[in-house]
C-alpha cells in the first residue's frame, strides 16, 4: 500500500537552499513515507508529537516534520529545515 506524499509549497521553496546531503536525505525520508506510511521509527530521533503529528532528524541541526489523518492514505509534508525554526 502507498501513501500520497504532499509537500507544502514553503517546504518546496526551502528545500533547494538546504545543503544537497539534506536534499538527498528528505528524498530517502519521502519514499519511505510513501511506502511504509508515517511511522518511521528507523529514522534519527523519530517521535511521535501528537496523534497526526511526526518528526525525525535529518542531521543535527535538520528536522522534518509531516502529519497524516487516520482513515487516509496522505501524508502531508509542512517542515523541513533547521531544528531552531521548526514547528512543534
């Protein structure tokens, strides 16, 4: 089963300024979203913040966060980027 991955267009906009080995890590993060759903307990520092809400950390001072509604099969990306600016 495959999760649709959406990305807000801020995360768009940010992601080329990230240096590329971030880049390439959201991309690694992305398709195992896609094929494995929101829980990605593999991944550096992964925790759950709320029922919908995830994290995990790309490096030590990268983050991304998503959220993902029970009953369906979206995850929306809404961060990535420094772990100072992030949302949670």
């Amino acid at each position: 089963m495959n999760y649709e991955i959406v990305l807000k267009k801020k995360v768009l906009k940010n992601l080329r300024k990230l240096p590329l080995w971030v880049q390439k890590k959201v991309a690694l993060l992305l398709k195992d979203l896609k094929e494995k759903g929101p829980e990605q307990p593999k991944w550096q520092n992964y925790s759950k913040l709320s029922q919908t809400k995830y994290h995990c950390h790309l490096g030590t001072s990268w983050v991304a966060c998503w959220h993902h509604q029970q009953n369906r099969l979206t995850i929306e990306v809404y961060y990535v980027g420094s772990r100072e600016k992030a949302p949670y």
